[in-house]
C-alpha cells in the first residue's frame, strides 16, 4: 500500500481521473530468467535478523537475493534511490540487484529467509 495525499480531497482525485498511477513493485529489480538458487539463510523472525541484514550492506558481483516472507510482513529498502521501498508479504518476494545497497525492516509478525542466485 502506498499513501498518496491526493485521495484525501474531492479536487485531488477530481485531478487524477484517467491518469495513469506508476506501480511501486514494478520498480523492485526482476531476477534473471537464468538465475538458479546456490544457498539460503535459515529462516528469521523479527527477534533472530541479523544487525547486518537490517544495516545497509550489498551482495557480491554477480549475486542476486530473493526475500521470501513465509508469514507477515518485511520491509524491504533498496537504498540510493528515490522512495524504493516495498512491504513485502506471502507470494509478493523481494528482488536484490547485485551490489545494490539495500537493507531490511521485518515487522513483528514476519518470518523470512533470503535466497541466493547466480
């Protein structure tokens, strides 16, 4: 869900009728077709991520990562771009680009692992 102020006035909406409303997760990076799992995290809640997972970091060159939220919810922060950060939930994971900074956020509720692909 996104907040957009807009939608709280009558002329604000008035304003948007027709236009075209850029999607947030199509902005996340798309994990190459040919990408293939190598390994894993085990599986984190909010009490067990670790401090570098939730600070800035990277992966290799070459590596990708695949947040996969088991239950609740994740935020996911792509660093050094404008407003790039997605709740992530079951069935909506989260794509790191190689060397991309990034950090993550997870909710009380959220389990999660992250894959690694090359």
């Amino acid at each position: 869900m996104e907040v957009r102020e807009w939608v709280l006035t009558e002329e604000g909406r008035r304003g948007r009728i027709g236009a075209s409303l850029p999607c947030r997760y199509c902005r996340m990076p798309r994990l190459p077709d040919a990408a293939s799992e190598y390994k894993r995290t085990k599986i984190f809640d909010a009490t067990t991520t670790p401090a570098g997972l939730r600070s800035s970091h990277t992966t290799k060159a070459g590596v990708w990562g695949e947040i996969v939220v088991l239950e609740g919810r994740v935020l996911y922060v792509i660093e050094n771009e404008d407003d790039a950060s997605f709740v992530l939930r079951p069935g909506t994971p989260g794509a790191i680009a190689p060397e991309a900074p990034h950090h993550v956020e997870p909710y009380d509720d959220a389990r999660f692992f992250v894959r690694f692909l090359r």
